[in-house]
C-alpha cells in the first residue's frame, strides 16, 4: 500500500493521451484544454417547465454530452441571495460539468463514495488505469493518480468563476483518505500532498471535522493551503472547526490572507433521519410531531453561531489582513425520506455567503421547482424552540454528532476500501490479458 511518503512522486504524467474532437464553444469559454473535449450523449437534459430545466450527469461508459443550459433558479439563488450552489458529484468526462456550470453551479464536492461510485461503474478510467498498472504502481497510488487527475480537470472548468470572484467562489474539493480520520499528523501530511500534487489555486483539502482532525485544519491552514471541514454533525464541533479555522489564521504569519479560505460543511439530512428513528421509539404525540424539523432546527442554530463568530475585534483584526469568512455549507442535502418535501434540506436554508452542495436529485428539484428567498433566519425562534422541545424529549444532540460522525466515518472508509479492492481485481485481470 502506497504511503505519502512515496506517493509523493507517483504522479506522473499519462504517457499518451486520446484524440478527441474539438471542444464546443464552451468549453473554450472556460479556458478548457483542447484535447479534453464532450464527447458521446450521457447527460440527461429534461424540461419540466418553459423557465426551467433538470439536470442529470450519469457516468459515462466511454464518454459524454454537454449542451447549452438555460438561466435557473440557481443563478437566482447567487444573484439575490449570496447563496453559491455546487454540485456534489464528480465523474468522467469531466466536460459533462459544463451545461452545468451554465446552469448555474459554482463549485464541486466530491469524497470516498463519489470516487467509488464513479470510478467502479464506468469504464472511462481503464485507459489511465491500465496505463498505471502496467508502469508499475501499486493500486492506491494509481487510485490517486485517478483522483487528482478529475480533480485537476474540474478545477480547470471553475477557475474563471474562481478569478471573477477573486478566490471566494468556484471552487473543487477532494478528501484526504478516510483511513486517516484519527490520524492528525498523518492528515497534515496528506492535506500538504494532495494540495501539491493537484497544483491548482481553487482546490479545497476536505480534512473531517472528527476530534483528531480539527487541530489538522489549523496546520493546514496555516501553511496556507484552503480546506473544506467536512462531517460536521453538531453546533459544539462546528465552534471548534471556526476556532480551528481563525487559530489557523492566526498562526500562518501571512501579511495577505484573502487567498487562504474555507468552508464549513455541516450536513443535514442524515441528522434527520437518525433523529426520527429516535422519535418513533419515543413514540408520543408530540415526539412525532417533530419528526423531519431537527436538522434544519439545528442548521439554523449554526447559521446563528456562524454570524456571532465572524464578527467583534478578533475577526475584525484578520479582516484587516484580508481574511475571508469561513461559510457555511449545507451537506446531506439530499431527501432520505420519501415522505418529504425533495427540497427540503435545500430550500429553508437559504442565507448570504453560504453554498448548499447538491446530488443529482436534490439539485434537479431545486431547479425544476425551488423556490428562491432568504429562509435560514426567517425564524430563529422556532428553530430555538424545536432544538430545546428535542432535548426535553431526551434527545442528546452531542451524542447524535458523535454517532453520524463514526457512521461517516466508517462509511468512506468502507467506500474507499471497496473501491480499492475493486481496482485490485481490474488490475488482476490486466495482468491476465497482458500475458
């Protein structure tokens, strides 16, 4: 298995690359390399309303499509109310990305189970794969190569939205491997490599907000390398990611700070659906009334936190050095539960210098029929009252942050791990049909 150590010169460049035709206009637009160009039809465009349109990238098999987009509801979404919408998918071809981004799409999140799902269901890898293996890499070295090689073409696609907004938005992120959430020296050491390796201005280090990792974020930013905290479960570690972020800082020594930022990213869905489990056991009236209200109840208690935070003498001296704030980003956005609204997770958390990242199915929803206005402080009330009216139930929301926290956790883990087996076995049978 690849360390960081030697996987810090297993970057190499592919030895040929395919010929592909002529980018459209674009493409060329954004400053997108020739050579990478849209290929074969595998993006779904459907029309659901005159002023609207759905958006569906599938991975590819061996190529894709990208076609002109429409104004949406996501370029409102910015315009009006500060709210950057990123996509939280990455797959090959990368161009897919474009109709896209001409819909309105700021940003891209990826993690272990993104890269599971695309790299092991397309066959859009295997040249570069095959390539790989047989110049002698071990698997999670070429697993990285794969990575950084998506990430670097995406980050291309976004940099004019990264120079327009002068490094505040268009932004790629990509994990440190999930192996090391426990590990703090280890996720520095993976932060600084991952960020060398991909090269590119507007990359985000994504480091988990577990306990290990918090003090990570601080080194990593304060050698100056952006980072996106992820899996954050709970308004106490989400205080500690901004103190984190601030200490990093802070501590940097940069006279210039307006290129070091971050986000924050505080995921929803999933505490519903751990919350609601725990009210149906409950089982009373009131208990089940409250079903699906305790993850926006405590997104907009966050929201709140965000605001006292980034404000008074201490931040204001770091402004002074061009420090940016740490936003808020909404994860989990997509619905668990059938029963509610598809918009749900996306639509009552709409706030100024915040980004909600979507899946396909949330950010389709939202396109065809979201509706766009400031809603996360529209009651701040009733979300105090929701999160108390919880706790008077029992529910402990410090031990509902800790549980998500491990089921994420563990769940990339189990992502990447799969994932590398998978590439084990294609490697195998490379090897056989080389003989």
């Amino acid at each position: 298995m690849a360390s960081i150590s030697n996987l810090s010169s297993s970057i190499t460049p592919l030895k040929s690359s395919p010929v592909l035709p002529p980018p459209p206009a674009a493409a060329v637009r954004l400053g997108f390399p020739s050579k990478l160009a849209l290929s074969s039809s595998r993006l779904s465009l459907r029309a659901t309303t005159p002023l609207a349109a759905s958006l569906i990238v599938k991975c590819s098999q061996n190529g894709g499509n990208g076609s002109h987009v429409k104004r949406t509801t996501l370029h409102e979404l910015y315009e009006k109310q500060g709210q950057s919408p990123w996509y939280d998918n990455l797959c090959r071809p990368v161009t897919d990305l474009i109709p896209l981004i001409e819909s309105g799409v700021r940003g891209v999140t990826s993690n272990p189970a993104i890269f599971q799902k695309a790299i092991s269901t397309s066959n859009a890898y295997n040249d570069q794969f095959r390539e790989l293996v047989q110049g002698g890499k071990d698997i999670e070295s070429a697993y990285w190569e794969l990575v950084v090689k998506d990430i670097q073409d995406a980050c291309r696609l976004f940099e004019p939205i990264y120079d327009e907004t002068d490094g505040a938005d268009g932004y790629v992120s990509v994990e440190v491997s999930p192996r090391l959430a426990d590990d703090t020296q280890g996720t520095v050491d993976a932060g600084k490599w991952l960020y060398k390796v991909v090269n590119r201005p507007n990359v985000y280090i994504k480091i988990p907000a577990t306990a290990a990792c918090v003090p990570s974020v601080k080194d990593v930013i304060s050698l100056g390398i952006s980072v996106n905290v992820t899996l954050i479960f709970s308004l106490s570690r989400y205080e500690a990611v901004i103190d984190a972020y601030l200490d990093g800082l802070e501590a940097s020594g940069l006279d210039d700070l307006s290129r070091v930022t971050s986000v924050a990213s505080f995921f929803v869905s999933r505490v519903d659906t751990l919350v609601d489990k725990m009210l149906e056991k409950i089982g009373t009236p009131e208990a089940l009334d409250l079903r699906g209200k305790a993850a926006n109840a405590q997104a907009a208690l966050a929201f709140q936190l965000y605001q006292k935070k980034f404000s008074g003498p201490r931040w204001e001296a770091l402004v002074k050095k061009g420090a940016k704030k740490q936003r808020l980003l909404w994860a989990s956005t997509s619905v668990k539960n059938p029963a509610y609204s598809d918009t749900l997770y996306v639509a009552p958390l709409v706030g100024p210098d915040t980004v909600s990242t979507m899946p396909d199915q949330a950010l389709q929803a939202f396109i065809d029929h979201g509706t766009v206005g400031r809603t996360i402080d529209a009651n701040v009330s009733e979300a105090e009252g929701i999160y108390s009216a919880l706790e008077k139930l029992g529910i402990d929301w410090s031990h509902v942050g800790s549980q998500l926290e491990l089921e994420g956790v563990d769940s990339f883990k189990k992502s990447f791990d799969s994932l590398l087996d998978s590439l084990q076995e294609k490697a195998n049978s490379l090897k056989l049909v080389s003989l």
